[in-house]
C-alpha cells in the first residue's frame, strides 16, 4: 500500500477511534471522554497499527486510559473494522504520547524566559545603563 494511502487509512482510523471514545462506546471506567488520539501510524503490510494517546490529564491518568482502551482494542478493532472495507485490518497498539504536554510546558518556560528578560532590560533602562560597557570609562587620565 502507498504511503499516501496508509497515512490517509492512519487518519481515518484516529478519527474513528475519537469518536468511539467521545460517544463513550468504549465502556471501560479507565477510559475518559479527556483522552485524544494524536495520530495513528499504520505499517506497511496493515498488520499492526500504533495509536498514540495524550491528554492534559496527569500522567497517571493518562496511563490508565491507554491500559482501558488496550484492553478494549478488540471491540475498537471489530466496530471499526465493520465500517471501513479494507483487506487486512490491523491490530491495534495504545502508546501514551506526552509530547503536546512537553510542547506546552516548554512555551510556557519560554514565555518565563521572555518575562525575566523584559524585567531586566526595563531595570537597566531605568538606571540608566545599557549594559554594554563603554570602553571610554575605562580609561585613565
């Protein structure tokens, strides 16, 4: 299968997947309506399939959530598969994806970084010193 293909199978399945899991179909208590499917990469034969699972829950949560939707990868597999036609159906690996969390905690550092910089430019301009040294001050007479 083309790869074009593949990553177009790849969405269509997250998109499924989503939805099973905000229509609460997915019964298991471990399993919230919090969780969201990042994306889906399918190999190249369909056998298997990672879906990667983030959330801005904690951790732990998180967690939890991946084991419920692993454990209910038989039912997502089986419903899904009854809607799309393809040959081979493949079989269905939860990962916990924490890189949205990691991409905000690390614009959240920058925007500290951004703060502290304006704070010690605006104490140097009102002391007057640019903070560059003028090599004329050194200077003896």
């Amino acid at each position: 299968m083309g790869q074009y293909r593949l990553l177009k199978l790849g969405e269509q399945l997250r998109k499924e997947i989503s939805s099973m899991i905000m229509k609460r179909e997915v019964k298991d208590p471990r399993v919230s309506e919090f969780l969201s499917i990042n994306r889906v990469e399918v190999s190249k034969d369909l056998s298997y399939a990672k879906v990667y699972v983030s959330s801005f829950m904690d951790e732990a949560s998180v967690k939890r959530g991946v084991e419920g939707l692993q454990s209910a990868a038989g039912f997502i597999q089986s419903s899904i598969a009854g809607k799309l036609r393809i040959y081979k159906f493949p079989k269905f690996t939860f990962i916990a994806d924490f890189s949205m969390r990691d991409g905000y905690d690390m614009v959240q550092r920058l925007n500290e970084l951004e703060k502290e910089s304006a704070a010690i430019e605006a104490g140097r301009q009102a002391s007057g010193s640019s903070g560059i040294p003028n090599p004329e001050d050194n200077l003896a007479d």
